[in-house]
C-alpha cells in the first residue's frame, strides 16, 4: 500500500475509518479468539545499542539490573505458569545487539525454545542481529515466530537509533524469513514522531511478501533515565486510528495491542480491540516494566465477550466483589 493511500484511510471521519476496519477485520478474523502472549525477560540490560527507548541499553542509566542469560529451567517453569493463565505463546526477550551459533550461550537459547514447543506454546523470541545459520538453527529447534521490531518509519528511525540502521534491521528480517520462521515485526508510537513517520512504517510493513504474521503497536513507556523519559503519552485517538489503519493494511496480521495498557482506560482498549486489535501480552510483567494486571485484564476482556473460552472459569472469580 502507498504513503498516499494509507494516509487517506487514516484521515477519512473516525467512524467512518472504524467501520471500514471492522468490516475487514470481520471478514478476516471473526470467530477466532483473541491471543494471549506471555512476556519473559531471559537476559536482561546491558545491551550495547542505543536505543532512545529502551530500559536495557548500557548507555543510560535506568532501573534495569544488568543481568547474565537465565537459567533454562526457569523459562521452563515460566511456560507452564504462563500457559496456566490462558496464554497461547512465550515471548522472550533477550537485550543484545545480536548472538551468533559459536556463543555457548546459543545452545541453552535452542533448549529454551524446543522446551517452550514442549510445553504445547508457541515460541517466540526477540536476540536481536541473526547470521543466517542462527535463524536456520532457530527454525529446526521449532521457533514459531521471531520479534524484531523495525519500531518506527524509515526516515525518524536515525533519530532514535545510532548504533544500527533501519537496513540493518530489514537485512536481518529477511534472514529470518529466509530460514522459514514467522515474523513478528511491528513498532513504538510517541517516541516524539509524525503521524506521517507511523504512517510509514506501516507503508514498509504492509509492502513486506508477505507481510508479518504479527504486527506489535506499543506505546512507548518513558523510562526514567533514558533520553524519551519526558514524552507526553499518545493520545488514544490516534492509537486507535492507526490500529484500525493497520488492519486495513494488513487483513492477515495479527495486530497487538503491545506495551502501554496500564496508561489506556478500558474504553480505549475496547476501541483498540474494535478497530481490529486481536492480540494482548498477558501478565504481571513485559520486559522491565509492568503490565496491566492479568485479572483486569480478565474482567475486561469478559465485559467484552473476548475471553478465551479457557478463560471463563478464571473470570467469574475475578468478577467476585473484592474485599
Ligand atoms: N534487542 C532486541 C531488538 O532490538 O530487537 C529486542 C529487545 S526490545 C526490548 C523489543 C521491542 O520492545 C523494541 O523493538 C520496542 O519496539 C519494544 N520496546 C522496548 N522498550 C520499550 C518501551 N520503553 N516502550 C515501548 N516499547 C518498547
Ligand atoms: C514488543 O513489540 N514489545 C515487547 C516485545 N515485543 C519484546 C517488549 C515491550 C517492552 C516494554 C518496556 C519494558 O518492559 O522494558
Ligand atoms: Fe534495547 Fe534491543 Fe535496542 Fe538493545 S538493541 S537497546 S535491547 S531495543
């Protein structure tokens, strides 16, 4: 789709553009329940990129321990509790430029994987820059999807990013595909960026053959400490339209309503959710910061009929009064 084309959907009347994604996103995904990720930190701070968002970048000074690549089994465990609250797929983030197959700490990262599969969730996993043996190690190990943001448009991406370009990620998107892993591939919003720059990272997603499986929309969570700590939040209005223009854009991918639910009232997120929004990251925590609280996440989610049939015994005890 082009610039000009996704800017007229974005633009038209706010209801118009919603019933236009509605339409789409009913043609595509109704019936099919909305998707569960659990979120796990297996290597946290310390990563020498600089990214002007991010908590676990050694060039600021944050609230993020620098911490050494967790034990297997803890992830293990992490599954299980994950799966027994509803989820459908582990992401794990690891806060590195990149790994490479003769890095020993590769190995545990294929144990994670094929233990997760075990399991019965989908893996997903965010390493950061993959050599094309890496990816291809990752897909034989069952890896379901790899997470690599390209977080904004092309031409604001230099303005938050120094140590690596935007070609740099495209180059590593493609070696993921190459190896024949699914690809989740999406962005940050309020970073201090024009409507326009989000508009174009859609363009580049939505111009992808074929576009990503999944499509993560977060707003950025200004960490104390990093350069973006002060930016105003994005009005909601403006999260929704470009959710809505995302699935227009995009009917296949799954759209997820990523970091920034804690600052989003229930209507809003209801909205996100109607626009075409039909993936959350479920539980206590994302990466270094918190997430909306799972049984809120319940209470909604069955104020709206979302709940995943699993899920319903769940909420009738988080409807109970509480004390
Ligand atoms: N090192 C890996 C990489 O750069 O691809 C992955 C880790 S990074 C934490 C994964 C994604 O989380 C980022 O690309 C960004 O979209 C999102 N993210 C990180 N910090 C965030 C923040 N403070 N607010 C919102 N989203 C954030
Ligand atoms: C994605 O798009 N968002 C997730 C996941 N992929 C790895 C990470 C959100 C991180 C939010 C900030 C934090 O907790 O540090
Ligand atoms: Fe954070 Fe990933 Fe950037 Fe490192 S490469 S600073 S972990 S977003």
């Amino acid at each position: 789709m082009t610039l000009e084309h996704l800017k007229a959907i974005y633009h038209q009347p706010f209801f118009d553009l919603l019933e236009q994604a509605r339409k789409v996103h009913q043609t595509h995904w109704k019936g099919k329940p909305l998707q569960l990720c659990a979120l796990l930190s297996i290597k946290s701070g310390g990563c020498s990129e600089d990214c002007a968002y991010c908590a676990q970048s050694s060039r600021y000074s944050t609230h993020v321990k620098r911490e050494g690549l967790i034990p297997v089994e803890q992830v293990v465990s992490a599954a299980v509790r994950a799966k027994a609250a509803g989820a459908t797929r582990l992401c794990m983030g690891a806060a590195w430029r990149g790994i490479d197959t003769d890095d020993p700490r590769f190995l545990s990262i294929l144990e994670m994987v094929r233990r997760v599969r075990e399991t019965g969730l989908e893996a997903c996993i965010t390493l950061g820059v993959l050599s094309p043996s890496a990816a291809q190690q990752l897909q034989k190990a069952g890896l379901t999807v790899y997470n690599h943001n390209l977080d904004t448009g092309e031409e604001f991406f230099p303005k938050i990013v120094s140590t690596h370009s935007f070609r740099d990620r495209l180059e590593n998107i493609r070696r993921i595909r190459e190896a024949g892993i699914g690809l989740c591939c999406g962005g940050i919003i309020g970073m201090g960026e024009s409507v326009d720059d989000r508009l174009s990272l859609l363009q580049t997603l939505s111009s992808m053959t074929p576009p990503p499986d999944s499509v993560p929309i977060n707003c950025l969570i200004p960490i104390p400490g990093t350069p973006l700590e002060k930016q105003p939040p994005v009005p909601s209005f403006e999260l929704i339209r470009l959710i809505a223009t995302a699935r227009i854009a995009m009917p296949q991918a799954r759209v997820r309503l990523a970091a920034g639910r804690l600052k989003l009232s229930p209507e809003a997120q209801a909205l996100c959710f109607y626009a075409g929004a039909n993936s959350i990251f479920h539980g206590e925590k994302l990466l270094t910061t918190n997430n909306q609280a799972p049984n809120q996440d319940i209470k909604l989610l069955q104020e709206l009929d979302l709940l995943p049939e699993d899920l319903l015994g769940k909420a009738e005890n988080s409807l109970q009064p509480s004390a």
